[in-house]
C-alpha cells in the first residue's frame, strides 16, 4: 500500500514591514524570492523593518510526506491575498513561484528515501497608492500529489 501524500505548512509567506515613499503617492510591488534573500522592492515601495521580530521578508515554506522516492507534483493559486497584520489591509499576491532542493522538473520534486520533502513559495505582492505600512503576510494554499 502507497502511503498517502501530505504537506503541512511551515511558514506562511511574508514580504517583512513596508511602508511607501512620497507620503504613498506611488503603489510598487514586493518579490518574495522562493530560493531565499531580502526581497526585491519596486516602485515607491520600501522595506521598513529595523529591529522588530518578525518583520523579516521570507518565502512560505513546506514540508512533504509520503511514500519513499516517489515524485510529486505542487500545484499553485494564481493569486493570494497578503493581509496586514496590524492593519488588516488586503492586498493582492500573483506570480507565485516555487523551489525545491529536490526538484524532478518544474513543478515537481522528489522524496527521499524517507518519504521527506521539503519546498518554498514566493511570489509578488502589488501594493497600491496610499498602503498602510505594516507587515504582509500571505497564506498559500497548495495542492500535492503524487506524479
């Protein structure tokens, strides 16, 4: 019997504290890199994180289980919603993209030998004219199955 595939969310996608240059005049956009890093800033978007714990950008992460050396495929939303989480602003997360270390071709990685896996999400957050700063994480939901 095949046991039954599972990934379990370790870490929700964050794109760390932000806050729009020019009173928030100008919208831009956050790239959350899946591979890791700080995060590319565009427009008048920039980030505002000093020493406050949590405020970090950093890629969604997941752990997969299931049968040993079996291939598996991720299948992404085309968008999220990021919320802000002392202003609850919604904002929209599109071109969500993954990584995995194990990877078998796109969208798809491997298990090793103990049924482990793991893979990462990033994605771009659109921030719009006159934004609250705050810090916007965003769950994504993902479906896994075998290949």
């Amino acid at each position: 019997m095949i046991r039954p595939i599972r990934a379990a969310s370790v870490a929700d996608l964050s794109f760390g504290r932000i806050a729009l240059a020019g009173g928030g005049a100008a919208g831009g956009m956050v790239t959350i890199d899946p591979r890791g890093g700080p995060g590319s800033y565009s427009g008048g978007v920039q980030p505002a994180c000093g020493a406050e714990p949590g405020c970090q950008p950093h890629a969604a992460r997941f752990a997969v289980s299931g049968e040993p050396g079996r291939s598996y495929r991720v299948i992404l939303p085309e968008t999220v919603e990021a919320h802000g989480q002392r202003s609850a602003a919604r904002l929209t997360v599109h071109a969500l993209t993954l990584h995995s270390l194990a990877s078998a071709g796109e969208g798809t990685a491997l298990l090793d030998a103990e049924g482990e896996g793991a893979f990462s999400v990033g994605g771009t957050l659109t921030v719009v004219r006159h934004a609250s700063p705050d810090i916007y994480h965003a769950t994504v939901p993902v479906t896994v199955t075998y290949d």
